[in-house]
C-alpha cells in the first residue's frame, strides 16, 4: 500500500520560454511552486513563477547558483530548452539534485552526431549518414549526394540546416562539425511524444502528422491521430518506447519521424522536453504533455495518453514585415467558431515567423477537423 505523502514539491526550469509558461499552469493543479532562470528580463514566465532569476543558462556560475539556491528545498531541476550548460547540471546531479531530464541525455541530444551514432549503435531505424569535421570533408562527398548537412551543435527550428546536392552547395558548406544525411524521399513527417518515470513506467502519446512552413521551415500545423495505417502507428509508438527505454530518460522525450514512401519509419531526431508537436494534447488528449512531464519527473503514475477527439494545432507565428509590440489581429473572429482554443505566449515583442502562439482546433471527425483548421488558417495575424 502507498504510504508516502504528497507534499507540495519544488520545481527549478531552466528557461522561461511558451515550454515553460506551459508547464507552470499544468503545475498549478498540481500546486508544484515553480523557479524560472532565464536570459530575457520579459520572458513570458516572469510573472507566473514563484520567483524569476535573470541569466543566461549557457553559463556555467548562473545555472549552478540556481540549482544551488534551491537546493535546500529538496527541489527538481528540469528543462525547456536544451541549449544550456550541462557542466552545472553535472555538477548539481552529483551534489544529490534530481536533475531531469538526466543530464547525459541533454548531452547527447544536445549534439546531433551523437545522436545519430545512438540511433545506430541500438538499432533505431535513421537515414544513413557520415560524420564529418569541416567544408573539406563534406567536399569529399560532393558526387554521392543529395544529403542535409546539419550541424552537431546550436541548431534548432531549421537553423543549422543546408541541403546539399549541387557543386555550389558543397563549396558553401557549414565549415564546423556536422553530419552529412542522406535524403530520404518521405511520404509524411510524424511525431511521437513518450514519457518515462524514474520507476521505469513509460507510456507513449498517438503520432501526429506535422506540416511546416516552407520558408520559416517550422512547423505551420499539426493533427492527430495521424492519417496512417494501425500497423504504422503501432511501429512510430515502439519506436518512441525504445528509444525512451533505452536512454532510461526521465521526462517526456519528442520523438520527430520520417514516414517514407515505402512504408519504413526512420528517426529524425529528438527532443527532451515538452514539444511544439505535443501542444495540442492540452485540449485533446485526457493527460496533455505538460501534465505528463510533471508527473514523469515527480516519480508520480503517468497518466492516460489517450485521444479524446482529433485535434489539431495550428503555430501563430508573426507576420512577415512587421517586428516591434505584438497586436493580434482577429481575434474576436477566432473566438466565434466552436471547438477552437487560442494559446498567447506572453511575448511583447513580435518579428517575421516568431512563435508568438497557438491555436488548437478540435472536432468529432479528421475529415471535419481538416476542414475547419483550413478555416482557422490566417484569421488571427500577429502584426506591430
């Protein structure tokens, strides 16, 4: 019988981005008391957080002072964004902080070769790939292409990413570190959002089926259940499964999919935190990725993953040619169509395909549900 109590715990993220903002109104139904670090003295936590500290979490002395002022509180330490400095969360987990997601799992995702070395050392289906320096080893490869050239460090939403099938590509190549992929003809791209505890309990979120922006290359919107075969979702979830299970990750790891055209399912790469592509689970799915990573990183039962009806999301992004204080436009339009949830971040500023929101679409069928975010799509813009 469970004997131990639940006492309000002590929660410290790194970040105080929309992950973070998220995670605190999850929080509060289960009355964690939330500590935000973060670089931007406006971040959209700063005034939902039990306390704000102002620092960049890449530095070494500001994430180990954070952790260190509220070690005494017995608190957990997680994430939002993983471009942060693992030395000090090391050096915290050695100190007896729980830290999680672990930091050598940061580690690892944090650079895209290992990754991809991970995904081939246990098996993981992933596009074949070469690890390689500088611009001159990615010239040796100039006749076999086409390829992606990502870089291993600092890239995210597109950033960091080139593709490579022409001599002029090849002589402009990032001159750093990278891996060169090879492209893959896909059918869809998915996402599988898993959650692990530390007792070992892992339960994995439906695939979502994800469209993006071609100029911003972001996700421009998403829909779940995905519009794939039984068999092909039973693949993307043990997937998802195996890879959590074998990191032993504790948290909600995003899973980021190829479909291709032949039916086969390779590993793009991951995210451990909660994720773009898991949004709209706050309003579809009876546990949303919030409340899962919370109970994940607590040591609490994770929760029910299943879908209450097909739901989609839409990013709201700023619109091109306008950067300075944000003005939504449309919004008592938006708010006149049922089954339609907004999400602001708090970002005062907007600038050209910033995220500044989402809008969550739900309805009884996916054919309904299409057709209705296709009516969503541009009625609320983010102007200056």
């Amino acid at each position: 019988m469970e004997t131990r109590g639940y006492k309000r715990p002590v929660l410290g993220i790194i970040g105080g981005g929309q992950l973070g903002r998220m995670l605190i109104q999850a929080a509060v139904d289960l009355d964690v008391e939330v500590h935000i670090v973060d670089p931007d003295e406006d971040a959209p936590c700063r005034y939902l957080a039990k306390t704000f500290s102002h620092g960049n979490y890449r530095d070494y002395d500001t994430v180990l002072n954070f952790g260190n002022g509220l070690a005494n509180h017995n608190p957990v330490l997680t994430i939002e964004f993983e471009d942060i400095n693992t030395q000090a969360l090391e050096e915290l987990e050695g100190r007896g902080v729980r830290v999680y997601p672990q930091p050598r799992v940061i580690k690892l995702i944090q650079d895209k070769g290992a990754q991809k070395q991970f995904y081939a050392d246990n098996d993981i289906p992933t596009a074949p790939f070469h690890l390689i320096g500088n611009r001159a080893e990615a010239l040796a490869y100039a006749d076999k292409g086409p390829f992606f050239q990502k870089l291993r460090r600092g890239g995210y939403d597109g950033k960091g990413v080139m593709k490579m099938a022409t001599a002029e590509d090849f002589n402009a190549a990032y001159d750093a570190p990278s891996i060169l992929e090879e492209l893959v003809p896909f059918e869809k791209e998915l996402s599988v959002i898993v959650a692990r505890n530390p007792q070992g309990e892992v339960k994995a979120f439906p695939a979502v089926e994800m469209y993006f922006n071609p100029i911003a290359n972001l996700v421009e919107f998403l829909f779940s259940p995905a519009k794939i075969t039984a068999e092909q979702e039973k693949r993307a979830n043990e997937i998802a499964v195996q890879i959590a299970t074998k990191l032993e990750i504790v948290g909600i790891l995003a899973v980021e999919m190829f479909l291709t055209k032949e039916g086969e399912i390779l590993v793009n790469e991951m995210a451990p935190r909660p994720h773009n592509s898991g949004h709209q689970t706050i309003e579809g799915n009876i546990t949303s990725q919030y409340e899962q990573h919370l109970r994940a990183i607590l040591g609490l039962p994770l929760g029910d993953t299943s879908l209450i009806k097909p739901t989609a999301m839409l990013n709201l992004l700023g619109e091109p040619g306008f950067e300075g204080e944000a003005v939504y436009e449309g919004m008592d339009e938006l708010l006149k169509i049922e089954g339609v949830y907004p999400h602001l971040y708090g970002k005062r500023f907007t600038k050209p395909y910033r995220k500044m929101g989402h809008i969550t679409v739900i309805a009884d069928t996916v054919e309904e549900l299409l057709a209705k975010t296709d009516k969503v799509k541009g009625v609320v813009k983010v102007r200056a």
